[in-house]
C-alpha cells in the first residue's frame, strides 16, 4: 500500500481541498435538484451528493452547503425533484453549477405535479416532499420522500476525480 494517512481530525493541518480531492476517488452520477422559492422563482443546482436511504417507505438524500445562495429556498420549499442527468447533459450540468440568475432561461422543463420543475431529457425524475432536514458541518443533508418518479434507458453523466465521465457499458 503507498497510500500515507492525514489527520482528519480539522485541526491546523487538516487540508480541506487535499480531503475533497480524496472524497472525488469515489465515483458518483450528477443530479440537478430543483424546487421554486416562495416568490414563485425556478431555483436550481447540481448535486452529486445524491444517495438512495430506503425503498420503504421511498426515502432519498442529497446535501447542501449552509454557504449556497440557494439554500433558502430549499429550506422553505415544501417539494424539490432531483434530476438524474444523462451522458449527454454534460453542458447542463455546468450551467446549473454556476451563479447565472435565471438558469432556466431557454432549456426545456416541465412543472412536476408539485409545480417543481422537471428538466427535458433527463434520465430519471424524483418528485420529492421535503421530508427532514439534517444540519451536519458545513452542509444541510435533505431527506425527500418520493411521491412519484420517471425513468428512462440511458448512460448517466459521471463525475469523478474532479471531471466528468462518459460510460461505455462494459
């Protein structure tokens, strides 16, 4: 094994850019998680920190940091739909990583039956109650029960290592 241990311990030589290029080893699809404020605006945003809790009753996770200038919105959101981005949402994925003021201005969406919005050509939709909110670190973890779900066939988009991935199915 040539890998050396860091303390983690966040004392004076914990490294925290050192630990996220650690965490990138892990693999994960990219999601945008979606909702709409109370003033009525379509708020947006990418999300790898996506995972399944339970199928029963149906339970998903997805965090956020408390520095998000989008995390009021969730907060005070009562549903969100998480968006399981495919192979080729690649420029999606980086329009809703950024700051731009209106992010859905000229893609294609939807509004879930929450009034959430859907994005077009997405591999999988989630439409979530905002079920619990977790405070833990840096990051609020939101729990969603799924009320209702799409699917289609597709390669995902995949991030890992700092980069995005294509998949070639074998």
């Amino acid at each position: 094994m040539n890998q050396s241990f860091k303390s983690a311990g966040g004392g004076a030589d914990f490294d925290a850019r050192d630990f996220r290029n650690a965490l990138g080893s892990f693999a994960t699809g990219v999601t945008v998680v979606t909702t709409v404020a109370r003033d009525g605006k379509n708020v947006g945003l990418t999300c790898n920190s996506f995972s399944s809790v339970s199928l029963s009753p149906p339970l998903i996770l997805w965090s956020l940091s408390l520095h998000s200038p989008s995390l009021h919105a969730f907060l005070q959101a009562p549903f969100f739909a998480v968006n399981v981005l495919g192979a080729d949402q690649l420029a999606l994925s980086q329009r809703f990583s950024t700051s731009l003021a209106n992010k859905f201005e000229g893609i294609e969406f939807t509004a879930g039956e929450e009034g959430v919005p859907l994005l077009g050509g997405a591999l999988c939709h989630l439409e979530c109650r905002n079920e619990t909110r977790h405070y833990s670190g840096d990051h609020v973890i939101f729990i969603g029960h799924v009320l209702r779900y799409a699917y289609r066939d597709g390669a995902p988009l995949v991030f890992w290592g700092g980069r995005y991935l294509q998949l070639d199915g074998s």
